[in-house]
C-alpha cells in the first residue's frame, strides 16, 4: 500500500515537495488556505511535469499517475491519516507552532511531523506539540524538483528513530541529505547562505564593487553556481531578510544583521524577480 504525505502550504516549496513525492509514489495530499493557492500550486505542478517530460526526462504516462496521487483541500483534518506530514507555510514561528499543535491532534501517534523551514530553531516549533521526540526539520531546497540537497535537522528531542525516516523519505524522492545535529537557527546552509549575503549586500551598499562584478567574483573564485546577489534576487530579497533576522534575533551575531539597504528594498517592494526589480532588473 502506498504510504501518505500531507504536505502543509502550496507555495513554491510546497508544491515542489508534493511534486517529487507523488512522482516516487507516495499518494499525496496538499493543503492551502484558500482554493486560489491550491489551483496555484497545482498548475505549477503540471507545468514542471510538462517540462520533464517534453525534455525527455520523464515518462508522459508516470507524470500522469504522479498528478493523479496529488490531491488538494482547504481543510487540515485530511492530515489525520499521513505517515508524514511537511509543514511549508511562510517563515513565522507563531503560524508554525499553530499548525504543528493542530496536527498534534490530528494525526496517528508515528507520524513524523516535519517542517521544511530554514531558519527557525526545530525545537521551538516541536515545543508546541505533546511529541516533540516525533518533530524534525527537513529543509528542501527551491525548485525543490531540481535541487538534490535535504538538510534534516535534530531539534532537542527528536528521535534517532524519527530523524531516520525522515533520511528515509527524502532519500527515497531523490534527495542527498545532510544532518545538523545541534538545533542552531540557520541551520548549516541559511547560516552559510545569510553571512555571504549580508557580506555582499554591504559590500555593494557602500560602493566596493558592483551587484554583477560581486556575483562574478564568486562564481570564479569560488566555483558557485550563482553569486549571492543574483541568489538573493531569485529567492526573494524578503526571504532572505527575513531569514537572515531570524537568526540575528536568535544569536545576537552582527554579521547576521539584515543590512539598512536590504530593508529598504523590501519597502520599496524591490524582492528581486517575483517584482521584476532587485538587485538586478528582471
């Protein structure tokens, strides 16, 4: 019998999950607010499947039978019977914590509750539930179908039973993981991630060097992929503002500390290319 996700939040993180899941065979059930998120995450979903498909990586009949284990609701009790639910709602520790002691409620005593968030302690997420031995982060990476890296996160008292099935799920979707074992926020890639940023963003405010010859320097001299401006542009200025306070506010550490520009960017709606302006014009 195929075992069930219930993935919580059909942004772009968790729509991606319930995409590789369904296409390695778990039957999944993907929750949003409202039928509006819904319709997007799944229109996004079948894009990216028509994409694999016309791209020959994937069988026309298998991304059928993936798009047919998906299916979606407004109403969180469809939790009640996942063996694995991942929570992927906006990076807010109090809307976290609030689901969390819902589908605390909810679901079967071995469930694993997990929460892809990237910076937020897993412990103080866990707190909110009478099984915190059950709760781990497990940290995907945008666009979750492309990107082969988990980080799975031991809060306080998670469970090597329950960090184990978590490996097991993300492992059997595709991805490469890595543990953190001491719950700091940030994590290992955020805190990695936030520091090269805040660096870059400082470095172009105070007129060193410009966005573009910052991002050549690191792709260069460093072999990325991406430098970190144009990163910060395709995962959302806001985003990453808001990650990188999550973790000052956490450890007190200056280098963590959003830059005034950086902030100012997200008032001006500047959020890189969802908005078609960031640090570079899209």
């Amino acid at each position: 019998m195929a075992k069930k996700l219930a993935v919580i939040g059909a942004g772009l993180m968790g729509s991606g999950i319930a995409q590789v899941s369904a296409q390695a065979g778990w039957d999944v059930v993907l929750r949003d607010v409202t039928d509006a998120a819904l319709q997007r995450g799944t229109d996004g979903i079948k894009a990216s499947y028509e994409k694999f498909v016309a791209k020959g990586r994937l069988e026309a009949a298998a991304a059928e039978q993936a798009l047919a284990r998906i299916t979606t609701t407004t109403d969180l009790d469809a939790a009640a019977d996942a063996d694995i639910v991942v929570e992927a709602v906006f990076e807010d520790i109090d809307t976290k914590r609030d689901i969390f002691r819902t589908l605390d409620g909810l679901v079967k005593e071995e469930t694993v509750l997990a929460s892809n968030t990237s910076a937020i302690p897993i412990t103080k997420i866990a707190a909110a539930t009478q099984r915190p031995e059950r709760v781990v982060g497990a940290h995907f990476f945008s666009p979750v179908p492309m990107m082969q890296l988990c980080e799975l996160v031991r809060g306080y008292k998670t469970s090597d039973e329950t960090l184990a099935k978590a490996r097991e799920f993300a492992e059997g979707v595709g991805k490469t993981c890595i543990v953190v074992n001491r719950d700091v926020a940030g994590f290992v890639t955020t805190r990695l991630i936030s520091a090269l940023v805040v660096e870059a963003v400082k470095l172009y405010e105070s007129g060193v060097a410009t966005a573009e010859d910052i991002d050549i320097a690191c792709k260069l001299g460093f072999g990325h992929a991406m430098g970190p401006l144009a990163t910060a542009d395709l995962t959302g200025i806001d985003i990453l503002m808001h990650a990188t306070g999550n973790i000052y506010t956490e450890c007190q550490d200056e280098k963590f500390a959003p830059p005034e520009l950086m902030r100012r960017m997200v008032d001006a709606g500047d959020l890189g290319r969802k908005s078609g302006q960031g640090f570079y014009q899209h």
